[in-house]
C-alpha cells in the first residue's frame, strides 16, 4: 500500500503547503501526551499524519509502522487502523481528503 514516506521534512509551513497542493484540508497540529493509545478505527476519509516531533506507532491489518520527525503515513478511507504515542510524546500535522 505504501502508506508511509520518510521525507526527513518537519517545517510546519512547508509540510501545510504540500498538503494543501495535493488537495487536503482540515489541516492542522495535534499533539498527543506519552503513551496515548487509539483502538482500532475507520475514518470515510482519506487522512495523513506527518510527525513534526516524538513517534508514534500506527497499526494497520498490514502491519505496524513507527513514525518519526519527517515520517509521513497517508491512511486511505476505510482503512482498519490504531495508534499508540511513544514514550515521549507526539506532535504532527493532520490533514483530511474528501471525496
């Protein structure tokens, strides 16, 4: 599926232009405290998660990927997929394709 890109970019403005170029909105920085885990969850859109600063750890039925400062992963809607923050925090740009 290819669902995550090491892109090694972790400038907020610049990280938000892309986004905004391949057609996301709703795009904005959350952070998350150490340890915070989401259950298994869908969303009916397609969302990406670019990790600014900490890790987090994104399961999907095809696997787990460990995100760090400059990882982005793209979640396609419908996709089956939890999350649990690193022991030091996360912090990362969502951003949100509809239709």
């Amino acid at each position: 599926m290819g669902l995550v890109k090491r892109t090694g970019i972790t400038e907020r403005e610049r990280i938000e232009k892309i986004l905004r170029q391949e057609g996301y909105s709703d795009i904005y920085v959350w952070s998350d405290p150490p340890n915070t885990h989401y259950d298994w969850h869908t969303h009916n859109f397609d969302e990406v998660r670019w990790v600014l600063e900490g890790e987090i750890l994104i399961g999907t039925e095809e696997g787990e990927f460990l995100l760090k400062p400059g990882d982005r992963m793209e979640v396609p809607a419908g996709t089956r997929h939890w999350a649990k923050v690193g022991p030091k925090g996360v912090k990362y740009v969502c951003a949100s394709k509809y239709g």
